[in-house]
C-alpha cells in the first residue's frame, strides 16, 4: 500500500491506530518498570498516640453536654528517647571512693537513686571492696555515703547518702527546716519486657554518654516476688509494720537482660530503661558475655527494697520524713 496514494480518511484511521499501539506499549513498559522498584528504606519508627479530648458545650435543655473527640497525635521514636534522658538525669550519681583524707577518689561506677531520702542502688561490683563513698549528683553536689547491709544473694547493692547539717534546703514558710530531697527513678508497673523492645543506657565518667540498643535475649531464673506492688509510696518510706507479713510467691522472671549495646560503653552500674524514661536493669560488669553489655533486671531487686523497708531503722540510719 502506498501511503502517498491514502485517502483522507485513511490517513486519520492509520493515525488512530499508532496512537494506540504506543499506548498499549507504553502502559506495558510503565507497569514492567514499577514491578521492579526495589523495597522502600525501613523508616524510623513512630508511635501513634491516641488521646481523648472532651469539651463541655452548654446545651439549653440539659445544661451542659459533653463531646468527645478522638485526636490522634504521632510521637516519633527519637522525642521518646530524648524525654527519657532528660527526666532521669538528675537520678544517676557518680560513686566514687573515699580516701583516707576524706576526699573523692578514683571514680568506681554509677548508681540511681531510688528514694527521695537517698538510697542509691547500684552493681554490686562498685561496692565489693568498699564501705563508704562519695557520691556526686547530676548538678555537682558531694555527699559522704556509706553501704546498707543486706542478705541479698543478687548482683546489686544499696548504700545510703548521709545529710549533715550543712545539707538542707533553706526554710519553709512556716519556719521549718527542709531536708534535701532527691530525684528518684521511675520504675515499671510490670515486668513486660520483649526481644527487641529499644532500650538505653546513660553512662559516662566525665562526661555523660548515651547508649541505644534493642534487648536481644533474656537469661531466666525463678524468683520470691512479694505479693505487693513496689509503688511510688514504697520507695518514698510510706511503708509501715504491714510490709513485714508480706506473702510471698515464686515466679520465673527475667534475672538477666542481654542486649546489643557495645560493653565498652558502658560503667558498672549504669541504668537501663526503656523509652518511656523507666528503670528495667542495672548494669553488671561482672557478667559480660563477649563484646554485649548485659543489665541485672530490676525484677530481681523489688523483693530487696521491699525487705530494706525504707524507714528509719538503725542499720540504715535513715532519716525518716
């Protein structure tokens, strides 16, 4: 056929039937081409909240009403993080021997503070060879603190600061002496923890130094828990004569945490907490198990700070609130 000799009509026919087959073709390349895009970067985690809102509109015929409106608000996993630092670093002390002159030594490891009143928990390799210490909180502030004595067959150990009278805080308006208080860690309402669940670790000598990590696998023992949750109260010397009959019960917990955290990084008694800012382990230097950092689980130390008491005893000499 020769297409100088097409007629008009032709002519648009043939157009029509190139336009398509190049669109045919094109849609063919197209989809070849999306099929094989690879897989996109994981990205960073993000955590979708949702809160409720309620706002009281006035009504004329029942006086007031109630809306509630669902507001979903995405948290990324890095604000989590940072939250979690900055609420805990005001618990973490540095504990440090004292020497024949009364003065801070060579630095022996971290601890957290779980009380208001002072009681310092830490690894018991920090406090094996020594009895009293210096501790220096976050803002720079020593004190003199000595060990408490307990029956503990854990990898942890308690020591409390001793307040002279030169550390208070001035005076209420009523006239009275206030007593320096500190800020305790948060610690978790139920062991829940979970292979791969993010952790971190705040350490340092000099300076202070951050670890993030994921808990890649868990080392099991059977323990006594007490039949009593270690709430706040508790640990701020609420406790009274009824924690001395505290049924007890045995369970398999979690005694040790293993996670990916370079043990190169990280001090003996270091704290680890998850993101929400709340302690699930004490870091153990004793039990390093190749180029991993492992953590005592804080499961295993609940039963002990029930058994402490909390209170104005005369092994502890702890002031009482």
């Amino acid at each position: 056929m020769d297409i100088e000799h097409l007629t008009k009509m032709q002519i648009v026919l043939l157009t029509l039937l190139v336009s398509f087959v190049t669109s045919i073709a094109t849609g063919i390349i197209t989809v070849t081409l999306m099929n094989q895009v690879p897989p996109a970067v994981t990205q960073t985690l993000n955590r979708v909240v949702e809160r409720t809102v309620e706002r009281v509109v006035p009504d004329k015929s029942q006086g007031a009403g109630v809306i509630t409106k669902e507001v979903t608000i995405v948290v990324k996993e890095d604000d989590l993080i940072t939250d979690s630092i900055g609420k805990n670093l005001k618990s973490i002390v540095k504990i440090t021997k004292k020497t024949e002159e009364g003065i801070a030594g060579n630095l022996l490891g971290l601890g957290v503070i779980v009380s208001n009143n002072g009681i310092i928990m830490t690894d018991l390799s920090v406090t094996k060879d020594n009895s009293t210490f210096i501790i220096e909180t976050e803002d720079g502030h020593l004190f003199n603190a000595n060990i408490i004595e307990t029956e503990n067959k854990k990898q942890v150990s308690f020591i409390f600061i001793e307040k002279s009278e030169d550390d208070k805080d001035g005076k209420d308006s009523k006239g009275n002496i206030q007593e320096t208080l500190f800020s305790p860690i948060a610690f978790p309402d139920a062991n829940t923890l979970k292979l791969g669940q993010t952790v971190i670790s705040i350490t340092g000598g000099k300076r202070t130094n951050v670890s993030v990590g994921i808990i890649s696998g868990f080392i099991e023992d059977n323990i006594e828990k007490a039949n009593q949750s270690l709430d706040t109260d508790i640990l701020n010397e609420k406790a009274t004569n009824d924690a001395k009959d505290i049924s007890q019960e045995t369970i398999k917990t979690s005694s040790i945490i293993k996670t990916n955290i370079d043990k190169n990084n990280i001090i003996a008694g270091s704290p680890l907490t998850d993101m929400f800012g709340k302690i699930i382990g004490i870091a153990t230097t004793d039990l390093f198990m190749e180029s991993s950092a492992v953590f005592i689980s804080v499961a295993d130390v609940k039963n002990i700070l029930l058994d402490i008491n909390l209170v104005n005893t005369e092994t502890t000499k702890i002031k009482k609130q």
